[in-house]
C-alpha cells in the first residue's frame, strides 16, 4: 500500500493496443470527496483510463494508486476499494430487484445485518421499496439506473467509478442522477464519472478534457470555460447552415460552429469580428440583425481546444 494524500493518483498512466495508444501519458490527483470528470467523445480514451484505473485493464507504461494501492500490483485490493458502474448498468434483467441487490451482496461479501442496512439504503434511494419484487428488466431505465447505483455502493466503497453511466436516460432522470452522485461526494464519496454530454459536465468538481487519448485541458468548469481569451459571438437565425458556411473562413473570424439553431462564432477582436459578420451576411443577402457576445459554454472550449489539438477522433 502506498501512503498519498490523494485517493487517486495516475503518473503518466498509458495504454496502447499494438500501434494505436488508447490513452497516452494521463496525469492527474483526486482528493477525497471530489467529483472529478472524464470529458471527451467516444474513442477518446475515457472508458480505457477508468479501465486501467479499477485494476481491469494493465496499463502498458506509467502508474496509478487508488485508496493507496497500485492498480498494476494490487489490483485485487483495489478492486475491494471501489464501486464500478458501466453504462449497461451490470445488471440481470431476469432477476427480481431484491435478487439483484443479493446478488451483488454476494459478490462483495455483504451479509448479515450490514445487508439489511445497505438493501434498505438502495430501496429508499432508488425508490424502489414498493417494487422491490419487480422483474428488474421490467422497470424504466431510470429506476434501474439508480439501482445500478445502489448496487455499485452496496459494500459502501470509498472511490465510485461510473463509465457513461446517464446514456440514453431522460434529462430528467440524469438530473436527478447527479442530485445523487453530488450526494455521495458531501458524504466523502470520490466519484470519477466520464460522459460525452457536455450540460452535465458542468456539474463535475474538475474535468479532464480528452481526445485521441490525451487529456488537453484539466481544470474547474468555471476555470475552463475562462480560458476561452478570444471573443465568441453569436448569430440567430432560423435557417444557419448558409450563414455558417458564409463564415467560415471570413476574415477576422478564427471558428464557426453550430449551436442549436444558432451558429457561434470565434473572432480575432470583438467589434472587428461583429462588423466582419454583419457586412458578409449582408453581401450574401443573408440576416445580420441578430449579432452578439455571449459567454463560451464548455462545448465551446472543447470545441476549439480540439481544434488547436488536430481535430476530432477519426472515424
């Protein structure tokens, strides 16, 4: 075991599959109690890090501690450690809700009264107690979001790894899924948790930005989206596939992407920028009048750190 302020510890933690490096020299510390996030799109190396980090995948260079033990030496000790919950949710379908919680109780050799006490918690959380007997294959994909949950936590672990664990559940339900992880932290939970929705990354303590294996930017929201230097304005419209290929490539505009029904546009110098915009939209006969500054959005900053990096994962 080793001794670290940290819960999670990775130094330069790599993984390649032959030629092709999965994740590439990822370094970071996690406190205690903290939500740190894993942001990228799929390909970029999320689910390989949190792979390596809960013991099941051996990094090929580099090293990482979590709750003081090497995951490459003591992956057996690192495993008794932590909670995982994977998008699937790892749960068996045919099995009634009270069978699945024995289940996992099993696997982590939770019994007794510790089992009344935890299979009480997970109902109560989940509310679940009046479906209790219910075919967990028969529940809606929230309910049984939340008992993956609870089955993850069952041996009350102290680090919570979950690997896209709100895809494919309502807002809703994702919402209130992250009521519960921000809970879980209060109580001195560390949770790492990697998403590709960018709305829900907000409410992460820190994030790792990936993309094509490597971690570009690691920092707070708040601090991310403040790194964005260059002025991002942006254009209404109802119709903005034209105005963004009229902007691309315009002089004094740096970007320009697509944003709902509006395109967002990185430019050089503010008042240059917005006179630039006004005057192209205007020599193609396309609506200039609704032109402004906003603040950039984490989908923003990723957007354009990406851009600097080389683009997007192939494919």
């Amino acid at each position: 075991m080793v001794e670290t302020t940290d819960v999670v510890v990775a130094d330069g933690l790599t993984r390649r599959f032959g030629d092709f490096t999965a994740v590439d020299d990822a370094s970071f510390r996690i406190p205690a109690g903290q939500i740190f996030g894993f942001l990228g799109p799929n390909g970029a190396g999320k689910t390989t890090t949190i792979r390596m980090l809960t013991g099941l995948l051996e990094p090929t260079a580099g090293r990482a501690t979590v709750a003081g033990y090497d995951v490459a030496r003591d992956s057996t000790q690192v495993k008794r450690r932590i909670g995982y919950m994977s998008q699937r949710f790892s749960l068996y379908a045919d099995l009634r809700v009270e069978e699945n919680i024995a289940f996992f109780a099993g696997l982590y050799g939770v019994s007794g009264e510790q089992l009344a006490r935890r299979r009480d918690w997970i109902l109560d959380m989940a509310d679940l107690r009046p479906h209790r007997r219910r075919v967990t294959g028969e529940l809606p994909l929230g309910w049984r979001q939340r008992l993956a949950l609870g089955c993850a936590l069952l041996h009350e672990p102290p680090v919570l790894f979950l690997d896209e664990p709100t895809s494919g559940v309502d807002p809703r339900a994702r919402r209130n899924f992250w009521d519960l992880i921000r809970t879980m932290a209060d109580g001195g939970t560390t949770v790492l948790v990697s998403t590709h929705y960018m709305e829900e990354a907000e409410y992460a303590d820190r994030l790792a930005l990936m993309n094509r294996g490597r971690i570009i930017a690691l920092d707070t929201p708040v601090a991310l989206r403040s790194a964005l230097e260059e002025p991002l304005l942006e254009v209404r419209t109802a119709d903005p596939v034209p105005i963004l290929e009229a902007l691309r490539g315009a002089v004094e505009v740096i970007d320009a992407t697509l944003h709902g029904r509006a395109v967002r546009v990185l430019v050089h110098n503010h008042e240059r920028g917005a006179q630039t915009i006004r005057q192209t939209l205007e020599a193609r006969g396309l609506d200039s009048t609704h032109v402004e500054r906003v603040e950039p959005s984490l989908e923003d900053v990723f957007t354009q750190l990406v851009r600097r990096e080389g683009g997007a994962v192939a494919g």
